[in-house]
C-alpha cells in the first residue's frame, strides 16, 4: 500500500486579499472562460485591468464570447504570475475567481477602461499606450467587469518555504474541505494511508 505525502495538501497556500490584489495589479494576462450554448467550457488569453476591485477585458461585441457571456454571465478569470510584468514584485503562484461578468458599453467608461489597459500594455512607454489605445478604440468592442464570487488560490512562495521548514506556521491557510474531507475519502477508496 502506497502512502500520501504532505504536500498533497495544498489549501493550506492561500493568497491573502493583499496578495491577491498584488497579484492581479502585477500580472499582464489572465485566460477568460465561460460556458456553451452546449455546456462546453471554453477560454481565451487576455490582457486585464484590475481596479475598482474588478477585473476588466475588452473583446470585439461580435465574438461568441459576448454571446455566450450575455446568455450566462457566470465566468471564471485565471491568473499566473508567470505573466507578471515584474517577476521580481510577486507574489508567486496563480489565482482563479469565479465570478459574474457585467457589461459597460458606455462611453464614459470604455474610455476609461481603454486608458488604463493601454497605459498598462505600454508599462510606461506614451507611444506604445497611445498606438494600443487607438486600436482599441472601436465600435465593435465592449468590455465586461467580472466581481468575484469566490477565489480559488496557491502561493508558491508559501508551498516551497513550508516543504523546505522555513515557512512560520502562522502563515498557513486553515484547510479547505478538499484537504479535510474529500483527501481522507479519496485516500481511504484507494487504499492509500497517511504518513
């Protein structure tokens, strides 16, 4: 009989809403994804904005995506910070929200939304922000808010400073029921023990 190890465990790693934020500020892209007419999940990369507490994407009102989203605004946003503009800001791991998408096709506020993802894109270049700014400026595009409803996360930085025992004990999440009911009966219908 095989036996699980420590690190099976892993919702002890959560992001605190600090590094959540810091994450979703520093990193450049996140993989949108919604549900079919048919019920298949389906993503795309995009770059993002994170303000007002939201995360923000624009797309062309054309695409299935519009459709698909207008129908069921439940989505999910998945982000790495193997995107992040500064690998050096961290913090290290991913983070995926569930949460509702609205749209804004007012004025007022995709300009706003464009401004801020050009100067983003730009990361302090005018020209390169101003050229991205004006190919977004189009009226076929719209742009969504997604507010989370739940966020699903794993701090890497936290993982391997715990498995190497520099990691204070203080730092650790409390469990999720995946690590503290559905582990032990996954363990037990497998014949697995703990160590």
């Amino acid at each position: 009989m095989t036996q699980a190890t420590d690190h099976e465990s892993v919702s002890i790693y959560q992001f605190s809403d600090e590094e959540i934020a810091a994450l979703m500020t520093n990193a450049g892209e996140c993989v949108l994804n919604w549900g079919t007419k048919d019920g298949w999940p389906m993503g795309v990369i995009h770059s993002f904005v994170w303000a007002k507490g939201k995360i923000w994407i624009t797309f062309a009102s054309h695409r299935h995506r519009a459709s698909a989203i207008r129908r069921d605004p439940r989505v999910s946003v998945v982000v790495s910070s193997s995107s992040n503009r500064d690998p050096e800001a961290g913090p290290n791991g991913q983070a995926c929200c569930k949460g509702r998408a609205e749209f804004h096709d007012d004025r007022e506020t995709l300009t706003w939304m464009y401004r801020q993802l050009a100067d983003k894109v730009g990361n302090g270049d005018k020209e390169i922000a101003d050229d991205f700014y004006n190919l977004l400026d189009s009226p076929l595009r719209t742009c969504i808010s997604v507010t989370a409803e739940k966020w699903i996360t794993f701090n890497s930085f936290k993982s391997a400073a715990h498995r190497a025992g520099t990691l204070d004990e203080s730092e650790l999440s409390a469990p999720l029921s995946s690590d503290t009911e559905r582990m032990p009966a996954e363990m037990e219908k497998r014949g697995i023990k703990a160590d």
